[in-house]
C-alpha cells in the first residue's frame, strides 16, 4: 500500500519528538510536515534541540510550519498530508484541532482538550476497539488517546473485566518526570529527587477515562454533546486513585487492588492476563505487541521498560523498533481474597501511553477502513 502522508502538530516536545521519531519508518505513514508555535516555526526541523535519549533519526529536510498560519490547511492540502497527530497543549488544542477535522484531515491527538467528548472517539486499542465505529459519524474525524497513567492499570483490568467483572479499583501511581514535559525531566533538582509529588487533576481524570473507555455506546441522544448522535454510558466502576511524580526519568508505575464480581484463583487470573489479545494483535499491526501484557514476579523499573510483548530489548532504537515499549509489564501478583486481587503495572509513559499508543490508533483505523 502507498504511504499516507502525515504532519505531526508539536515540534519540540517530548511526545511530538517521540512522534517524530516512530513515523521516520513508518512501514504505513511517511512524515511530511511538522507544525509548531512561534518558537519553532520558520525553523528547519533538525536544527531544534532533541530531547529524547536516542540520536536524532535520518528525517528529510523539513521547515516547520506555523501553526498560526491561516493558510495552514491549504498549506498541510497542499503537501498531500491526510493524517494529522497531535502533541499540542490542550489550550491549542482546542481550536486548531477541529478546525483542521474541518478541513478533511483525520486527527488522531494525544492532547486532552476533547476526551470523553461523545462522537470523537477515545480508545486504547486492545480495550475499545469497537469505540473507533463513532469516528467522524457526526461529521468531525478525530480520535483521542487516554492519558498515560490510564494505560498500565486499564490493560490488565480488560481480560478480568470481560471474564469476571470489576466491581471496584484501588490505584496509586508512581509517575515518571517526563510525564510532565521535557523541562521537568532536564530540571537538576527533579533529577536528583528533589520533585513535588503532586500531579494536579490526575486522579480525577484517570478515573473518568478508565469508566468511558470500559464503557457501552448509549442509542439514547448524546447529553455532553448536543450535536451527536453517540454517547457513550460510563461503566459501574468504583474508583480510589492517588496519583504522584516521582524522580524517575521515564516509566509510569501503578500498584493496583481489585474488588471481582466474581470469585477467581491466581492461576486463572494469570492465564487471563498472559493470554490476552485483541484487535491489533489479530490485525498484526506494525506498533501492536505480539502480547500487550507480560507477566513477569517482580517489577524492574529499569529493565521491563522497553517491554515489546515478548521481551525486555535493551538499548533500543525506537525509529526502527515500533514494538518496543509498547506491552504493559504485570507483576507482584497476589489472591489476598477470591474475589480481590492485587498487582503491579508498568508502562513507558512517552511511548505506548503518547506516541506510540496514538500510532497504534491510526494503523487500526487504516486497517479497518476508517481513513477510506
């Protein structure tokens, strides 16, 4: 299949970096245009400071565009660029995102500014799949990305959930600083522990996502959108969750208790958990892990960061490895009760909880025609 061409909105933040970075050898998309504020814009794109830990890739020539550039589109028309991920703050967000959805361009974002937002789709690939049939059924084709922190408590809860229900989640985080952006991660303070704990918002949203995204399409009218048509009815899940930074470079950490609606053993939940698969995983997709989840007995933040659904790759160059840091690590798995259960998750933040789990949502909407 020819390549469809792409612009990535973000020119010098973690998450547009790491877009960047997995869309140089894209198998399905090609990187054609890359859009930044006044910052950047004008600037040619290698002469920006890379933040990541791995050496630039070999990406062509490229100025950035101005994404205040009224001409934006046609400018992006004019390319032949058709999709368009965004790493952009939500306050921007806001207005250049359906603008661009205006304009014809499928917008696969990893900005906030329209989650839970009925008739733009939020999914994680593995859970939701079936959430990407409201893609631009009311006219706009965006789709969201969840919040990172999300991403490693979710994927362990989807094959308990189907299989035995969830009644309730206790949930505490240990978050990395590039979570927060590439100033916090470069601050020598943070590095060295120095860093305020607190993570504004965090737990409230977490929550909210975690019961949309196990939630069921409602054929009652939207009620947070009046110009849909799809509304998505939140799942029955009671939450406590406490979210916290802490001086870690990169890796979210998340220490889970679940209340069952059904009674289970540790052998079940480990051939739930080990034997999960889904959509991407059937469909091969380039960024989907052959397994999303890895069972391992005990968490290492350092070496189960790169999980790629059947290993722990070390030193890994993420341009060409679109697998890599892409599984959820499962461990200290323990029945204290038959119907309660507690374990820990770990995720590379920037790679499946950002970039990479935006990607992944894009090649599942190609596969399946939504970009047709």
């Amino acid at each position: 299949m020819a390549k469809r061409l792409c612009a990535v909105l973000g020119a010098s933040g973690l998450v547009s970096q790491r877009l960047q970075q997995r869309l140089v050898n894209h198998p399905w998309f090609e990187l054609a245009a890359v859009c930044g504020g006044p910052d950047t814009a004008g600037k040619a794109l290698h002469t920006i400071e890379w933040k990541l830990e791995q050496e630039r890739p070999d990406i062509s020539d490229i100025t950035v565009l101005d994404l205040a550039d009224s001409k934006i589109c046609n400018t992006l028309l004019d390319l032949g660029v058709s999709i368009v991920f965004s790493a952009i703050p939500s306050e921007i967000a806001q207005d250049v995102e359906p603008m661009l959805a205006e304009s014809g361009f499928a917008i696969f974002s990893n900005a906030s500014a329209y989650r839970r937002v009925d008739g733009i789709p939020l999914v994680i690939a593995e859970i939701n799949p079936q959430h990407m049939e409201h893609f631009a059924v009311d006219g706009l084709p965006m789709v969201c990305s969840t919040n990172c922190t999300l991403v490693p408590m979710a994927m362990p809860l989807a094959p308990l959930s189907k299989l035995l229900g969830i009644k309730s989640v206790t949930m505490r985080s240990e978050q990395a600083l590039s979570g927060a952006g590439w100033r916090l991660l470069f601050d020598e303070n943070a590095l060295a522990g120095i860093v305020d704990p607190e993570i504004e918002d965090e737990a409230r949203k977490t929550a909210s996502e975690l019961r949309y995204v196990f939630g069921k399409t409602n054929d009652e009218p939207s009620r947070k959108n009046p110009k849909s048509s799809v509304h998505i009815t939140n799942a029955s899940i009671d939450t406590d969750i406490n979210c916290q930074r802490v001086s870690r470079k990169d890796g979210h950490q998340v220490f889970v208790t679940v209340k069952l609606l059904n009674p289970t053993t540790l052998s079940e939940v480990k051939m739930l958990m080990s034997t999960f698969h889904s959509t991407p995983q059937l469909l091969n997709l380039p960024s989907a892990p052959t397994n999303p989840i890895q069972l391992v007995e005990q968490i290492d933040t350092t070496t189960h960061l790169w999980a790629d659904g059947e290993n722990f790759p070390q030193d890994v160059e993420p341009s060409s490895n679109l697998r890599a840091g892409m599984a959820i690590t499962v461990g200290n798995l323990e029945l204290i009760k038959p119907d309660l259960l507690s374990f820990e998750a770990y995720s590379h933040n920037t790679i499946r909880g950002a970039a990479g789990g935006v990607v992944l949502l894009a090649e599942f909407a190609l596969s399946e025609g939504y970009l047709d």
